[in-house]
C-alpha cells in the first residue's frame, strides 16, 4: 500500500489520532508536534507548509505515520519493513534535509534512499527513549527550582539558542518557543546563590504523556549537580501537571546524560536516529 499524504493537521489527526495515542511513549514527539501545529496554526514551525503521512495495510488500520515541519527532519513513527520502499517513494521529491526514524529501520531506508535518489546518506544523531518509572533520586545542590516568568525571556532565549548550537538543530522562532513554555509555566529554572545556573522544560500533557527537554546549564556552572536537579523538578512538575508517563531522549553519544537520568529513575524504551541526506 501507498502512503498517504496531506497538508491538513486535522484530516490526519482524524485518521491518525488514534494510532499516536495507542503508543504515547514512542510517539511523544508526534504526539507535541501535532498538537502545537493544531493549537497554533500550520506554520507554527516555519514559513513553510508541513505535511501529514500515514500507512495501512490492505483493509487494515493506520500501522506507521510521518510528519515534516520544514526546516525539520521527516520524522517517522516505528513503521513496518514492507511500508519503508513505499515511504522512501512518498517523500523522495521533497526537499528534505534528511529523516529522523527508529534505528531498526535506519538501514533499509537510508540504502533505499540512496538507489531511489542517487544522493548520499550519513547518520549524524543517535537518540535513547527514556521513560520515567519511578523518580528514585532528588539531587539537592545548593540552591532551588522556580518556575520561568516573563522577566526570564532574554535569559531562556540566550540559553535556548546557545542549546541549539550545542545540539547542531534549527534555531527557528525561538521567541515563539520560549513563549509557548512561559504560557503555561513549562520551563524550570534552578538558581543557587541567586543566580539562574540551569534550565530544563517540558511538553504539555498529550495522552497522558509529557516530555521533558530543553535541559541546559552553562559551562560554567557544569559539574555542581544542576542539571539533575532541574531535571527532575520538571519532572515532578510534569507528573503535577497529570502526566502518567514522562519521557526525555538523551544523545547517545553522551554517556554522562545517559548515567544521569538513570539515576533519576528513567528507563530505556527506545533508540532512534537521525539520517541527513546530501
């Protein structure tokens, strides 16, 4: 079967809504991704048009979804072997800087990817799923967590785009994305000594889940034990908010992130890469 595609976020949450909700865990990104676009309108991540995708089997219901915000990746939920020749022809004539997928489907598409187009492939980001299962430390280094206010945007803003360059993503509309956390009290600072020394943000709850990202503590301030403590106050503040499940990804590459939310309680779910395509 063909994929399916389409510009209209409500047509696809109408087809697909049911499918990203069985699996709230895998499909946090989807899941956030899709309810901004639909609470804020289409270009809520850029000037230009995002498309909706979804398979099926014959006579069967929706088995694996894409959606792509340019300047974004396409990103994929887990979707079956026989959909990856189809999905490689569905979005092969976009322009596409590459795609973000479940890392058992990276080799498939990638190898497909490059017969179909004749371009070049190379996986840049390797991720880890973490879901929390039970929050088993609360790291106390000097200071304390406070929720962000609006007198904290130049600083969110610094420290987001300074996030961005570090992670090596698009840096687009960050007013917009440090609005939309100070709307509903979704970022955590910690300070000690009266001073804000790191950050950490989460989602709104969708489907019982919440995402915790955006972790950041300057240089300077590295090594006194923020991070973690920011950490899990978002995730307390997460699981206050009504979360039943709160997730976070972790670059695989960074085995102190990786320990950390460990420590905290978080449990391995899922490993994902990002492939750009050249």
């Amino acid at each position: 079967m063909a994929w399916e595609l389409t510009a209209d976020v409500e047509r696809f949450s109408e087809v697909a809504g049911g499918f990203l909700r069985s699996r709230p865990v895998q499909h946090t990104v989807l899941l956030t991704v899709v309810a901004k676009l639909r609470r804020q309108g289409r270009h809520a991540y850029g000037p230009d048009d995002p498309v909706f995708g979804w398979w099926r089997p014959a006579g069967g219901e929706v088995a694996g979804v894409l959606v792509q915000t340019p300047p974004y990746p396409v990103m994929f939920s887990d979707i079956p072997a026989e959909a990856v020749p189809a999905a490689v022809a569905a979005v092969a004539d976009r322009p596409l800087p590459g795609a973000n997928l479940a890392a058992g489907a990276v080799e498939d598409f990638a190898g497909l990817w490059r017969r179909h187009t004749g371009g070049q492939t190379a996986v840049t980001r390797q991720f880890r799923l973490y879901r929390l299962d039970e929050l088993t430390a609360r790291p106390a280094p000097a200071g304390a967590g406070r929720t962000a206010t609006a007198g904290d945007r130049e600083l969110l803003l610094r420290w987001m785009a300074a996030l961005h360059e570090k992670m090596g993503e698009p840096a687009s509309d960050l007013g917009g994305v440090v609005d939309d956390f100070l709307s509903f009290g979704g970022t955590i600072l910690w300070e000690s000594g009266g001073e804000p020394v790191s950050m950490a943000s989460r989602s709104r709850v969708a489907a019982g889940m919440a995402r915790v990202m955006g972790v950041y503590t300057p240089a300077r301030w590295r090594g006194h034990g923020f991070a973690a403590a920011v950490t899990a106050a978002a995730t307390e503040a997460a699981l206050a908010d009504g979360a039943r499940d709160v997730v976070l990804f972790t670059d695989l590459t960074n085995q102190v992130s990786n320990r950390l939310y460990q420590r905290l309680g978080y449990r391995p779910i899922e490993d994902r890469a990002v492939v750009e395509f050249s």
